[in-house]
C-alpha cells in the first residue's frame, strides 16, 4: 500500500473508504448490540484458513437467526476484491453481521454486512518472551458458540485488569475455566499432556490448529479445567488470531512454572508458526 | 408536528435530521456492542419522571465505566431543544451513550451520545383487556441494575416467542423469576398481596411508580418470585415505560385466574395512569 493510501471497507454493498463507513442509528448493532462477526488475518494477500472462519461466521449468524445477505462464494469475490484494493502485507479482515435497519428498535430486518480490513500488529519477539499476566473472573458468555459483538463484560473489566496491573481476564463460571473474551485457553500439566476447555467456549481456529499438532511429542486435548487445575499448571497459554499463542505466566496471585514461558508452549508456537507457513503455500486466491 | 416534517436527532453535539444521524463503524456500539441507554415517555412537550430517568442513564453510565458527555443540566437543554423541534403530541425519547470511536476497536474512548425522538405507540385498550401470553426461559442479564445496549437473548428468543403464539419472554435463573427482556414483572397472589422481584433486575421506573401506589387496598412489594409461585399467581402484570401496566393471562402452557385480566391488575392500572396523569399537570419544562 503506498504511504498514506486510505483504507477501504465494504458497505451497503460496495467498496467504499473507510473514513466514509457509516451505519445509521436505526441500526439493531447501536439500538441493541446485535450482530455477530468474525476475523480472519491475510498475510501477502492471501487470507490464512479461510474456510473454518466462514464455517465459523455462517454459523453465528445461523445461531443469532440472521442471514448473511452473501452466499460463500460471492462473500469471498467481496472479500478477494477488498484485498486487493487495500494492497497491506499483513492485515486482519472483520466481517461484522448486524441486525439491520429496525424500525421499530428491536426485530432484525435484512442484515447490514460490513467488512473492515487494517494493519495488524502481532505480539512482539519481547512481549512472546516475558509472557502475561492474567486474572480471573465468573462469567458465561450467554450463548458460547456464537461469535457475537456483544463484549461487555470484558470491556467493562479493563479498568480492573489494569488496576491489578494484569494484562487480560481468564473467564471460569463457578470454577469451570472457559476462555478469554478474545482468546481460548490452554493448560500444561506436569507430566507434559496440554488441555483446552472442551465446552461453553468459543471454538477459535487458532485453538482448532494446536488441537490439530498431532505431530507433537505432548498430547493435546480437550476436557475439564478447573480453577485448581490452573494454579497447579506448568504452564499456560493463550490461543487466537492475532496472538497465535501467548505464553500465561501468572494467574491472578500464582506464578506459573518458573514465571517464565515453558518450553511446551514454545515448541507449540513454533510448530503453529510452520503450519501458517505451509498455509500461505498452500493457498492460492485471487 | 405538520405532516411529512422529519424528524429530528441529536448527534455529534448537534440537533441533525434523523435520517441523516450516522455512526462510524468504528464505533464500539458496532464493534462491540458497547453501550448504555436509556428511554422516557413525553407527553405534550413535557417528559414524564424524568428526573428518575436521568438518575438511572447517569447511572448505567457509571457502571459501565462510560461518561456522559453532558452535564445533566446541559442534558435537560439538549432533550428541551429535541421535544421543542420536533414537536410531537406523544413519543418517547431514547438516548444511547456508546463506547465511542475506538481506534483499536476494544478499548472504550470519548462516548458518542445521541438521542432519537420517535412517536409511540401505547398499548390499545383490545391488548389490554386481553392480556398476553408469555413463554419463560432461564437467562440472568450480565449486569442486571445497568441498562445496557445488549438484547442479544432477547431478540434472539423472538423466533421462538413467534413459534409459541406467545407475546413475550419471561425470564428466570435456575426457578428465580427476574424480569422481561424490556419490562418488569408483577404477580398477585391469591391474597392479593402484589410482589415483584426484589434483585437481579433492572430498577424499572414504571415498577418504582407502581411500588409508590400506597394507596391501594392490596400492597405492593418486593421480594422472591419462583417459576412455582408464577404457576399458581392468581393475575399477574408487567410494567414498562411503553406498556404501562399489561395484564399477562398465560405462563408457558398455564392459564393464570380466569384467563382474562384481573381486579388487582387494572385497578393498579388506573391508579398508575392517575399519576401520570398529576405528573403532566405538575412537571413543567420549556
């Protein structure tokens, strides 16, 4: 992208600038926080496993009772074209599904489809090395399979995880862990296996992928994880889009480990970082 | 109002036209789901109990880690100067505070205030001497004494309200009826004795005014409310700011009393549109 090119999106179905992507106040994402989306990265156009995360966006819409206004293979022209036109070497694209115009403030009409693309900032080589600091709170996310906008539990708690100078909230509902808002959650034991809450999360693709490491020495599954569980672990990560995997290194008061990113986790982060490598190979779109 | 003469909002600082009020869809509202609000009846030119209105968006504000861009005096002035422009005989007035443009799409910044006049429509007196038939689901609002932009559940269930020739939903946690996704509950017993759930609900200022009818013969009180004690309610009623008070003759497949509206119910009614009715007379505004 030369310097200084605006960026474009997609809205009301077409290509427009960004700066000039607006919705009217009638919409039900402004009345009522209704809408779903999803988020994919691109790395030199080309769009990194594209197919879970469409999966994943047909699939919320279905589950909030909304329609995507494009079938899958007129979405991705959309989403190719936009590509394109923004020209970033590394971006992320966010497809956002609202309820539409209401007149009447409540039931969702024809959908509105937004598809934002912006330079995306991965975890640097330090922050991957020092690891966060995370704290916990009681929380089910109202419907877990659903990738709706609705955060505002999480927003509501930046104030707190600042406060406890803590970097994210690792949310558990009494005492079962479930996931971030924005990322899943993993868990190695001390003899080595690595564990994934299995139900009330959402079902990251970046979580899919590590599910997916079969090639490596530690087993990696999905079960039951406790807040004892987490206390007692090795080690710990984080899962998602833009933070691939994210060493844990302290749960609320606990120092994991040696305080320190775990060699487990870092031999999964590499071995993700290959398989996005043979992805972008793999794929061929435009 | 003269026929055909649009509306009016405020947006941006500024009294726009409504069909020209937009928001970015930086916006949290859009992206997240972030937001406040809040919604009050005007009655020729004057708002009705706005006073309590404004204590509660001041409020739900607060809880949310938001801040009003607006004095409440300055608040009162924008909200004069809407009624003033627009001009309507009855209507309400909803006003959303948002999480503002958020450069990073999460992170709350400068909220953006707007506020939409719109005509309302009261229930006819056919509905009211009707009465309506809710069905119940188990759900807990995420911060129930906030009044948050999030009807995800809400709106979501209507598919299933549709589907069971119900009017509305109903909500409880594990047996602990709370509230409707945008009313109160009211149930009489066979005593006459009138209670409504005392925690886990927004503090509904329709529900405050019917609490306040001292006068009654039956008194009106806060307390426990279980799925049982609704099962076997001899009237039972919601409130809110459009409907009033609205007699509920059916719970899930469960025929409350006769079927039909109750004593209890519409005396409570009429005593409730008395005191709307010395609120005109007394408020004066403009």
């Amino acid at each position: 992208m030369p310097a200084n090119q605006p960026l474009y999106a997609y809205i009301h179905g077409q290509i427009t600038p960004l700066e000039q992507a607006f919705l009217h106040v009638s919409d039900l994402a402004i009345q009522r926080g209704y809408g779903v989306f999803d988020f994919f990265k691109v790395h030199a156009a080309q769009p990194l496993f594209l197919d879970y995360y469409l999966n994943r966006f047909y699939q919320s819409a279905q589950l909030m009772e909304l329609t995507v206004p494009l079938a899958r293979p007129a979405l991705i022209e959309v989403i190719q074209a936009l590509i394109r036109r923004n020209d970033l070497p590394l971006s992320g694209i966010k497809m956002i599904l609202t309820g539409g115009y209401s007149a009447d403030g409540y039931n969702p009409v024809e959908p509105n489809l937004l598809i934002i693309q912006q330079p995306l900032m991965l975890p640097t080589p330090e922050q991957v090395a020092r690891g966060i600091k995370v704290i916990t709170h009681d929380y089910l996310r109202e419907i877990p399979p659903a990738k709706t906008i609705n955060y505002s539990m999480g927003i509501r708690l930046i104030k707190q995880i600042k406060a406890q100078d803590a970097d994210d909230v690792l949310y558990h509902h009494q005492g079962f862990v479930t996931e971030f808002p924005r990322a899943n959650f993993f868990l190695v034991k001390h003899d080595n296996t690595v564990v994934t809450p299995a139900t009330n999360v959402l079902a990251g693709i970046t979580r899919r992928n590590v599910l997916a490491l079969t090639e490596q020495p530690y087993p990696v599954t999905v079960g039951t994880v406790t807040l004892d569980d987490i206390y007692q672990a090795k080690e710990a990560f984080l899962t998602s889009t833009t933070k691939r995997v994210l060493p844990v290194v302290q749960i609320d008061d606990v120092v994991l480990g040696t305080g320190k990113p775990g060699p487990v986790t870092m031999a999964l982060l590499q071995a993700l970082l290959q398989m996005e490598e043979q992805q972008q190979q793999t794929v061929v779109i435009n």
